[in-house]
DNA sequence: AACGCGGGGCA
DNA sequence: TGCCCAGCGTT
C-alpha cells in the first residue's frame, strides 16, 4: 500500500485561497487585462487597501485601454495623484498609446511583446498573462520573494543577482498548469496577509508545515535585510604631539565635511607624510605608532594609525594660529572631539 | 529615520 | 552586470 502522496505547494496554497484568500478585490471582477495591469501596477509601490479607493476612480474615470491611450497626460497624473512614482503613470499612458498603435488597442497576449512595453518588467508581465489569461507564468514580487525566502530558507538580499535568479527559478517550480490566476493572486495573498514581513502569522499558515523559516525559527531574519553598501575605506595618519607638559596639539577642523568644526589632531596622508607635517607645526626628534583603530561613518570607513610625538616644543609661530592650540586633559574635556580622537587621548 | 518597493537607465 | 532612483507607507 502506498503512502498518500503530499499535496504540492501549489495545492496547499490553492486550497487556503479558496477559503481565506482575498475574492472581492475589484480588480479580480471583472478580469480583464487592462485592469490587472492597472492594478499591478499600482501594487508595485502600495498596499492593496490604498490601492483600492485609487483604482476605482481611476477605472471609472478610464474604463478601458484606449480610454487610457486617448487621455491627456494631465489627466493621467491627476489620477495618479497621491500614489507617488508618477514616471510610473506616465509609463502607463505610453504604454497604452503603444498598444493602440501597435496591437490593436488591447494589451498583447504574448510575453515578449508585453514585457517590452515601458513600464512592464517580467514580474507585471507574468501576473497580467496569468491573471487575466490563465497563462503559466510566475511572478516574481515582494510577496514572492518573502514567502520563497522563508519557505526555503534562503539566505542573502533578494536584490542580489544570484539571489533572484534562484527565487525566479523556485517561483516558477511551484507555478502550476491549472489555475495559474488564482494560484498568482493566492501567493501575493499569503504574502500579504500572513506572511508578512515582520510578526507572520505563521500558526495560521498552510505551508508552515514544510517552511524552511518556521521550522528553522528564522522568520524574523529572512528575507535577509539589504547588505550596507560596501563603504570605502580611507587612510589617515593622526599627529599626537605632545610637550614636556604633557599637553597635547589639537587642531580646529574646517567648517565642511566630516566632523566640521571640532577640534581634532593634525593629519596626515601617511607616515613619511606625517614627519614633514610634525616638524611644521613643532620641534620633534622621535615618533612612535600608536595602535591603529577603524571608525565607521555611515558612508565611508576610516582606519586610524596614530603617531606619537613626546617631548615636541612649540615652534612660536603657530600661537598665532587660532586653528591651533595646546591642550591639558582639563581642555580637552571641555571642547568638542570626535567620539574616537577623544578615546584615542584618553588611552594615552 | 530607515527601509522596501519593480522597472528603467546609466556607467 | 550592478547601482541608483523615485515618493510614499510601514515599522
């Protein structure tokens, strides 16, 4: 005897949406491919429930493609007033224009043809030849990416290229044959009802049973959150030059970039760099490397090696120069330092 | 205040 | 190819 077989994702996904899916949205009745692309478009940057008040003006006010293809832009735009991203509807009307010129006023049925419309990438292709034409294509969306991160657990950003091509290749594995409409609104539903991106409702999910990320308890760090942009490194050489009184020389920054008008020690661009700039502003015979030490700004990194000068005497020119100043551990404790040149001071 | 969203456009 | 952008909503 053998065993039962396991119901598919899709199965399990479908038999969800028929009881708790999402039915009554104004787009699914009627479907036509103008008002799926309509609506996909507009679900590319906002959430069903603002979607809706903007879709219905905006269908009324345009029931149909050519109604679209006909208007003026500053009608278009007026409808697409508030939604933001108004390239977006600008897309829209072009595209529009397009199919009444090139397909017969109706948007076209095949994907190449779809997908090099402006405006409509593979994703929005995918869900207008699946939704309105029952077509087997997959979408690949926010919803997707989350609901197929978590379900198999797969780890780095959605938005890096090898990442995608796998999600791609999943979305498309568990696309089905039959009912491809409603299996593409049935996972954007998962993933916007309970799979969602922070809190999931995964006690209520059909698909916990076989999630990578439920089993695993890694929903709460998968989608993985985009990587920092890679920052720059920078290099600098800090003069700590010191006096027989044990002050040391601070000087004022200028009043554009980072840390703009804090006082701050001399630098220099390396150590050989550094001795021609020590010897400009004092009297030096000996140097030792301090230990060197990375501060992360938000837009760059700057690793630190700091320079030791004891005993230097003030040349008695630099007096004049209110950039420059000598100060006691008291000074230093009333004016203003960057976090890590006033640790730097404090561990000497 | 920071992040995410699909697609286009640019290096 | 990889990266930056748009404008708003969510967290």
């Amino acid at each position: 005897m053998s065993k039962p077989k396991k119901l598919s994702f899709a199965d399990r996904l479908l038999g969800w949406f028929d009881v708790h899916g999402r039915h009554d949205l104004p787009w699914q009745s009627p479907r036509d491919a103008y008002r799926v692309w309509l609506s996909e478009v507009m679900l590319q940057q906002t959430q069903v429930a603002t979607v809706i008040p903007y879709f219905d003006r905006f269908i009324k006010a345009l029931p149909t493609l050519p109604d679209l293809a006909e208007a003026d832009e500053d009608t278009v735009l007026a409808l697409w007033s508030g939604l933001g991203y108004y390239r977006r509807a600008r897309f829209l009307h072009a595209a529009a224009k397009q199919c009444v010129a090139l397909h017969g006023g109706e948007l076209p049925r095949d994907y190449d043809a779809l997908a090099a419309l402006p405006g409509i990438g593979r994703s929005t292709a995918g869900a207008i030849l699946a939704q309105a034409h029952g077509l087997r294509f997959p979408i690949l969306d926010g919803n997707v990416k989350r609901v197929m991160t978590r379900f198999h657990g797969i780890h780095g950003h959605p938005g890096q290229s090898a990442i995608e091509k796998q999600l791609w290749a999943l979305a498309d594995k568990h696309t089905p044959a039959a009912r491809a409409a409603d299996y593409t609104q049935a996972i954007m539903d998962l993933g916007a009802t309970l799979c969602v991106r922070s809190r999931p409702a995964c006690e209520e999910c059909p698909m916990s049973v076989d999630c990578v990320a439920f089993r695993d308890d890694l929903t709460g760090q998968l989608p993985s959150t985009k990587p920092g942009k890679v920052t720059p490194t920078r290099q600098t050489v800090m003069l700590v030059l010191r006096d027989a009184q044990q002050r040391v020389l601070l000087e004022r920054r200028g009043e554009q970039g980072v840390w703009a008008g804090l006082w701050s020690l001399p630098e220099a661009l390396d150590s050989e760099d550094a001795w021609k700039a020590a010897e400009r502003l004092a009297r030096i015979d000996d140097a030792r490397a301090l230990a060197p030490f990375t501060h992360v700004f938000s837009h760059y990194k700057l690793k630190v090696e700091p320079l030791l000068f004891d005993e230097a005497t003030a040349h008695a020119a630099i007096a004049d120069n209110p950039r420059l100043r000598w100060c006691d551990t008291g000074d230093i404790a009333a004016l203003g330092l960057p976090a890590p040149v006033r640790s730097l001071l404090q561990s000497l």
